[in-house]
C-alpha cells in the first residue's frame, strides 16, 4: 500500500480517525511454504485436520498433494461470477468516507472478502517492508517490532539477514491474523531526493533483487503471502501518479526491471504490486507491454498482480495484466467491481480472462499454504484464543504470542550491520573507557532514534517516544505527515556503554551553546536527522533546519567530532573535512539507539557499505539540482532516464565523477586484505580470492566483484558479492559466480540477452570506483532468453 493522497493539494476526502472493535480474521492459514517450512497455526472457520481426507473427494482442491495451479483450477471453476468478481478487487480496511471498516477486516491497509461456502479464506493485507503497520492507531494500542529502514538492510549485504528479517515480520503479521504483507519493495534509487528511497534497497539492481527476493522468501516460510513492489520505475514521489517514465527497453531490463526480475526468482511472491506512475505513456497499473509481455510472458510469473492503492483507471486495465484492484476507495470507481462485471457479460474482457485473474490468486493462495492448515480454536466472539501480552490497557491484537525479545534481536542485527563507517580519522572510533568526557548533541538522541514516514510507518510495542506533525492542512496530512521517534535513546545506550565516562546532553536549537558544550569534552558526537516521507521528495540534499550550521560550529570548538547521520539516503557534508569521524546510521529502527552505541563504542565491529553513493553535488546526478517536477493535480509529465542502465555508481564511474563516497564503501576497526585472485571465463565469470584478517579485532568483510564493459568504454558493474565473517588472523578462501545476465546487454530486437564473447576485464574491490585485484577472461558468446538462463 501506499499512501493515497497527495501533498499538494490536499485530497477532498479524509481519514476519520475512531476507536474500533477488531473482527476476528476469516483466514484459514496453511502449513506448506515458499522457500521455507512453516510451523505456525491458523485462523478463522473452517473444518479441522480431521476432516481433510473426507473433504479430498468433495473438495478436490484441498489434496495437498496436489500442485498449486491444479489446485487454483479446481476451485476457480467453482465460483460463481459475482464470486469471481468479488475476490478481484476491495478496499482499505480503514474507516474513510464516514464508512467504518469493512465487516470481518482486522483493520489495516486492505481486506477482501473469501468466499465461506468454499473455504476461501479473506485476504488481510497490511503494510509491511519494516514490521507490520497500524495505520492511523486502527487498531488501537497494536505496536510491532520496527524494523530499520531497507537501505540499512541493503547496507549489509547479507542476505541471510533478509530471509531472516522478512521471517520475523512474516510471524508478527501472522500472529496478528494477516496473510498478505504489502512488502518486497526492490525499486532503484535513481535519484537521491526520492522520498522512498529509505524504503527501497539502493541502486544496485543485483544487490536489490537478492535481497529482496530473500525477504520475500522469509516472509512466504511463514505462510504470508508477500508482494514485490512497485511495478516499475516507481523512481520519484513528489507527484508520482502523474510522471511519465521514459527509458529505452534495453536500458530498463538491465536496470530496474533485473532487480524485480532477480527477486520474483528467488523469492517467488505470491503478487507483484503495480505502482502509480506511467511508464513509456502507459500507466504502470494498465500497462500490458510490463504485465502482459515482460512480467507473465517474459518471465512467466504465475502469481496475480495487484493495484497500488488508487492505482487503477479503466476496467481494460484487466485486458493489459492487471488482475485485481486494491484500496478501491481510491479510485475514481469501483473498476473491477460492476464495470467489469457488465464487461465481462458483454464479451468486452473474455470470461476466460477473468478466470485467470482468480486463478492467479488462488495459486498463490495454496502456493504459501494458506488452506492446509487446521483451524485455531476460538472464543465466542470469533476471535482466537490465545492472549499474549497486551500494550498498556490496549485490547490483545495478537492471535498467537510473539516473542518480541527475540524479533528485537532481530532488529537489532540489521540496525549494527546496516551501519556504514564512512570515515574514521585517527582512529577516533571506536570510544573506549580512556575517553572521560563526551558530548552528545542534537536530533532527539536523548528521546530515541527517527523513522520515515509514510505507509511504512510502524508504531512501536509501547508507542513511539515523540510524534510531531509536521503537515498542513487535510485530514490525510494531519494523519500521516509526522515525524515518529522510536524509544530506543542513543543518549541512555551511551550512557549503559560507557558507565566511567561524563555524558552530557545539548540538543543542539543553538550552535553556540552545543559548541560551548563541545569544547569542554573529549569527543563530540553530533547526531543529525533528515525526515523523508513517501509522497514528497527532499528538495535538495542538505540537512534541514540547520544542522549543517550546527555541525561546523561544533567541529570548530572540538576537533574530535564524530557525525551520526539519521538520514532517508545521501546527504551533502559540506562540513566533512572539519569532522574526523561520520557513522551511517540510516532510520535504525526499534532497537537503533543501543545499535548506534553498540558500534561507536565498538561492541559491535561496522561492516556495512553504502548501497547508494553519496554524490558531492546534484551536479553529479543525471537530473541535475533543479528540484523534481511537482506540477498541477493530474498534469503528465515526462520524466526522461537518461542515464539508462547507468544508475548510480555506473553513471559515477562512465562519467569520471568523484562522489564524497561511492557505492560499496565502508570501514571497518579491523583491517583485510584481498589476495591469490584466481578467475575462469566460459559461460560466466567465476572467481576465487583469499581473504585475509590482519588486524586486532574480528569483523566482516564484503567482497565486492565488478566486471568492466564489453565495449571497452568506462564503467563498471557489480556482478557478484559474498559476505565474510572473520576472526582476527582468520584467512578465508571463497567463491563468486556471476549470473551472466550481468555480463550480458539486452538486445531488444530479440528479446533477449546477448553476452558477447571476447575478454573481459573483471576486478575485486573494496567500493565501486576502487583499484583492487584484477584479472582477463574470455567469455563466450551466448544467447539468453529473456526470461533467465
């Protein structure tokens, strides 16, 4: 889901914020995965295990054994046409218009209804990349474990660590009786000031698509199902149901559509989510050169697309791919609701057609097991029974107990992974106990750490530390335009960290006196936030309310100044020379604050590195610093990708610029060393290397594997990373091999891959732009489908 309004002006229509009786989930969850094994119970009505063998004969369908598609097939050709329509499209879960929410919702972004006299369970959608949201208190008093934001998981590299963070919010949103997470956000950053961008992660398609998929794949071993979003080139916010996308075909299928093409592999998500925009003239919802030829024909998707939440605009919208319609609402009609019925009665959209579109559903459906499941037992008003612990004096929104210490654990792994160390002069870093006096200064740190803003938005166990709005006018603007601090204060953790060293707090409204401050410390450690929110992107790439000021004036009183940025993405440093030490923290998270000081205090050892680069201007980027077309409600515009498949870093490298860091950057407490680099050419490039802890400390090294172009012009492109955790001394051989579709162009005229064979210069190194070990292939020449290897 995303948030349906935009910024300027203010919808007409509002949320109406009320109290709410939760309805019991009519979903009937299953125990069959994707990707992993399942050990949760369902929900809702139904016919117990008992009962499943006698059903097998009346109702094929429930043979387990059977393949999801049979499976969908069997029961499709059950429903009745209003059935079939009914299961194709439906509403936020959220009071709207003066109408409560709908009967048998648990409240949340979506809801649409089964069908109970065939064992159809409701599909319970929430938000959901960074832990299961409560839009608006819907649920009142219903917290959740708050993940950081995605470019902090991105930031790792790990993808074990997104199987395992989506696996974690896969069981939170199934304790909560929800079997659909609006999840698997794998746009690329191609423009810094995207107000998502913190959502997405980073601007690698490669990196992207792998951890996405693996999330995917966690939240689907919990039998949730999860989407991929948004369907594509969702790239800007400000706007964004009106900009038009223009990228050449080749351009687009080695860049953004890779990404989503890389996780529909690996995590096989029940949906793919259609985003706002127009892509080529066509919008993205009822675009069937993207659903139709590329998602379900190239790539031979079999799960069902759905709408962004208004995100639908005629009833062919089902002709070009589009196979159900979400937060309905918010369209101008309801498209898939009567209109499609009468078209489908008039022969206008083919039976068969809507046939799919249910189909599609229901094999996803059966696919993550949300039928084979026995019931869980439930008390007299439909609710399950088990009673977990509540929120103050919320009523209990949790069906089964959620182990929250061990998902904060969770959490606070991503948080100290994500982190990037982008400079340490001196060796400032880590604090130790011979540092007596510290000055902590700015951004709430002694409230707790920011999150962004926007659908996204989870509330916290608890609540959150401190809200502040910061909209105007709308009642959609008062409701979701605030800035939320979670209650995990870096203050109070440095203080745990640290019990022998003087910490005193400035919060920085006053350069002078945090300076003061300062320069009566050891060190100063000057927290600062940028706040982005979906809908609206950053005009420009400083930080706003003058913590740019704040920062030079203290680095002048103290020049053992360590920066903490708090931030949605890049941010200019016009004052990074004064500073000795700058910590990417991102949006952390639920547990960030103890996350922030477990690495400045060195508990924890950094090793993320930048998914994103970090420009030393917007003269740097393809767009330039002119701000991001806002325009009048509904005016199309063109938004040309000039820069094509060179996003980020490849457009750094191809044009010889110097961002302040690239992509892949990262220190660390501890040092590595790369050595005995050993490559094969042939059908792909596949590497062996050595890699070497020589320092005091144990720590992670990311190795990094980059390919030159064929044609010889510059460039680079990342085809291959692996994470590696070592002991101080430990050496470690490992292995790389590159999919050759990132060796690969896409040549359009035959929709297809074309690796071009010849040599190829391909090279380990510690960020982007880097020297590092090198080596010549040859590679053969080959033809790949467009639809994989």
């Amino acid at each position: 889901m995303s948030i349906p309004f935009r910024l300027r002006p203010p919808p007409r229509r509002g949320l109406i914020a009320a109290a709410l009786t939760l309805f019991a989930a009519t979903a009937v969850t299953g125990s069959r995965a994707v990707g992993g094994a399942g050990n949760g119970v369902g929900y809702g009505v139904g016919k117990g295990a008992g009962s499943r063998a006698g059903d097998a004969a009346a109702r094929p369908w429930l043979d387990a054994h059977l393949p999801p598609d049979e499976r969908a097939r069997l029961l499709e050709a059950e429903l009745t046409l209003d059935e079939r329509i009914a299961l194709v499209h439906g509403p936020m879960a959220l009071p709207f218009a003066g109408k409560p929410v709908p009967k048998g919702a648990l409240g949340s972004a979506g809801y649409v209804p089964g069908v109970p006299r065939l064992g159809i369970p409701a599909l319970q959608e929430t938000d959901a990349s960074l832990g299961v949201a409560n839009p608006a208190d819907v649920r009142p008093g219903d917290g959740a474990t708050a993940l950081p934001s995605s470019l902090a998981l991105a930031a790792s590299f790990d993808p074990q660590l997104a199987f395992d963070s989506g696996a974690m919010i896969g069981r939170e949103a199934r304790a909560k009786g929800f079997n659909v997470l609006l999840a698997g956000g794998a746009n690329l950053a191609r423009d810094p000031r995207n107000g998502r961008n913190f959502e997405y992660l980073g601007e690698d398609p490669l990196l992207a698509g792998t951890l996405a998929g693996e999330s995917i794949r966690g939240i689907q071993s919990q039998r949730v199902i999860s989407t991929l979003k948004h369907f594509s080139l969702n790239a800007q916010e400000t706007n964004r149901q009106a900009v038009d996308a223009c990228i050449d075909e080749a351009a687009h299928r080695e860049s953004d559509l890779l990404a989503f093409q890389l996780a529909v592999e690996r995590g096989r998500p029940g949906s793919v989510m259609c985003g706002y925009n127009l892509v080529n003239g066509e919008h993205a919802c009822g675009n069937a050169h993207l659903l139709n030829r590329v998602l379900k024909g190239d790539w031979g998707y079999p799960g069902w697309v759905m709408s962004d939440w208004g995100a639908v605009h005629a009833v062919r919208d089902a002709l070009a791919g589009l196979d159900q319609e979400s937060g309905e609402q918010l369209d101008a009609q309801v498209f898939f609701g009567a209109p499609l019925k009468a078209a489908v009665e008039a022969g206008e959209v083919p039976r068969e057609r809507l046939s799919d579109m249910v189909r599609r559903v229901l094999r996803s459906m059966f696919a993550v097991g949300l039928f084979d499941a026995a019931p869980m037992a439930t008390n007299a008003g439909g609710a399950a029974s088990s009673a977990p612990a509540t929120v103050g004096a919320a009523p209990a929104c949790d069906r089964e107990p959620i182990d929250r210490a061990a998902h904060a654990a969770v959490a606070r792994k991503v948080a100290a992974e994500g982190m990037v160390l982008l400079a340490n002069r001196d060796g400032l870093l880590p604090l130790g106990a011979g540092t007596k006096r510290i000055a902590v200064i700015g951004a709430h740190a002694d409230v707790g750490v920011p999150s962004g803003g926007g659908s996204s938005q989870v509330m916290p166990w608890g609540g959150p530390a401190a809200v502040v709005p910061v909209g105007q006018g709308g009642s959609w603007m008062q409701a979701w335009s605030k800035v939320v601090w979670h209650p995990s204060a870096p203050l109070a953790a440095l203080r745990e960290r640290l019990p022998g060293a003087r910490i005193e707090f400035d919060n920085g409204r006053y350069p002078s006196r945090a300076a003061a401050l300062a320069r009566e410390a050891d060190v100063a450690v000057v927290f600062v936030e940028q706040w982005m929110i979906e809908a609206l992107d950053a005009p420009d790439l400083s930080l706003p309310e003058g913590q740019d000021a704040l920062v030079a004036e203290v680095a002048r009183a103290n020049p053992n100044t360590v920066v903490v940025l708090q931030t949605g993405g890049p941010v200019l440093m016009p004052w990074l020379g004064g500073v000795k030490a700058v910590l990417a923290a991102w949006y952390a998270g639920g547990e960030g604050g103890a996350a922030i000081a477990d690495v400045l205090t060195g508990a924890v050892n950094p090793s993320g590195r930048l998914p994103v680069s970090f420009p030393a201007s917007l003269d740097q980027t393809p767009r330039g610093p002119l701000p991001l077309r806002e325009g009048a409600p509904g005016e199309r515009f063109a938004v040309e990708y000039r820069e094509g498949s060179d996003v980020g870093y490849r457009w750094h490298a191809a044009r010889g610029n110097k961002p302040l860091f690239a992509f892949g950057h990262g220190l660390s407490y501890t040092r590595f060393v790369h050595e005995r680099l050993a490559a094969r050419g042939g059908a792909t490039v596949a590497v062996e290397l050595d890699v070497v802890n020589t320092g005091a400390r144990a720590g992670a090294e990311v190795v990094q594997l980059y390919a030159e172009p064929a044609s010889g012009r510059p460039g680079r492109r990342l085809i291959g990373f692996t994470r590696v955790e070592l002991t101080s001394g430990e050496r470690r051989r490992v292995s790389i091999e590159a999919d050759p579709r990132l060796l690969a162009d896409f040549d359009a005229a035959a929709n297809g891959w074309h690796l071009r064979g010849g040599e190829r210069r391909v090279l380990v190194a510690r960020d982007a732009l880097a020297d590092g070990l090198a080596a010549v292939v040859r590679l053969e020449e080959r033809r790949l489908p467009a639809g994989g290897r």
